[in-house]
C-alpha cells in the first residue's frame, strides 16, 4: 500500500491529514475518492463547455468518431468509444433527434444501422475541437509538459489494471 494511504496505525499521523474529506470507512480507498472526484469535476466542465452548442458529456466522442471515420456501424462505435450498447442506443437516439446524425440500415448487413452525421453536426466541429483544447488546457494547463508525461503514463498504467481486474471479474455467459 502506497505511504500515506490506508488506515492510520497507532502513533503514525492520520490518514485524515491526507484528505480530511474521506470519511473513515473510505480512507483505505483514497485512490478511489481521488479517481471518482478528478472524474466527476472533469465531466461536469465538460458538459458546462459542450452544453454551447447542445451537446453533453459522451456525444463530444461519438461526433469526432464519426468526423474523422464517417459513417460507422452503431457496433463499430460501440466498440472504438468503450461503451456498451445501451448506452449507445440512447446517445444516438438523442444526436438524431437533435439533428446532429441520421441512423441508415446498412446496405450489407441487414442487422446493422449505420450512423452519420449530418451537416448540422458538421457545423459544430470547430467548436468542438476548440472546447476539447479548452478542456485540456484546463484540466492540464497548469502541469509542465514532464508532469503532462507522467500523467499519462500513470493514467495508462492505471487503464491497463482496471482492464485486466475487469476481465478477471467478469461474469461468464
């Protein structure tokens, strides 16, 4: 267990030092309270920059997915963004009722639609792109390009663990 993280010992300084804010049962989990905060702030900027042009957390993906891929199948944006197809469902459903993509069955597979975004969402990419910087920049801004580096590097490691403990623990079919 990291130094400083976990439950305090008799005589070593408490955890409580560290992040006043973890109630007692979660000091062992200060990672986690960590992860789920920098998470949840990070989305609720993003969805106070994306709600200028009438989007929200999550479609940002789908549109720069189909802005630089095209027309994909609704499977295929499943499988490249990381979600899962329920969730894909109501994200398209809400981008095609607010005008931004048109769902087409596929001409060779009669099983899958494909997706497209329409002009109207091809309008909105510079502002997109722009409020992804933004994003960025505010988020990392502040770091040195070696503090950048290293975060990412963390944030990779940290990826590839939560992946293979999502494998292990899934449940069989």
């Amino acid at each position: 267990m990291p130094k400083g993280r976990g439950a305090a010992s008799a005589g070593s300084p408490s955890t409580d030092a560290v992040n006043p804010q973890l109630p007692p049962s979660a000091q062992a989990g200060a990672t986690n309270q960590a992860i789920f905060s920098v998470a949840r702030l990070h989305r609720m900027l993003a969805g106070q920059l994306l709600r200028r042009v009438g989007l929200y957390p999550g479609q940002e993906l789908v549109m720069m997915q189909l802005w630089d891929l095209g027309p994909q199948r609704q499977i295929d944006l499943v499988r490249l963004i990381g979600s899962d197809t329920a969730t894909m469902t109501r994200t398209v459903k809400r981008l095609e009722h607010a005008g931004f993509v048109r769902r087409r069955p596929s001409t060779t597979d009669k099983r899958s639609t494909i997706i497209e975004p329409t002009a109207a969402s091809l309008a909105l990419r510079n502002e997109v792109e722009e409020m992804w910087a933004e994003l960025e920049n505010l988020t990392v801004g502040d770091l040195s390009a070696d503090e950048q580096d290293a975060l990412l590097r963390v944030l990779a490691r940290i990826e590839d663990s939560l992946s293979r403990a999502t494998e292990r623990h899934a449940p069989l079919a």
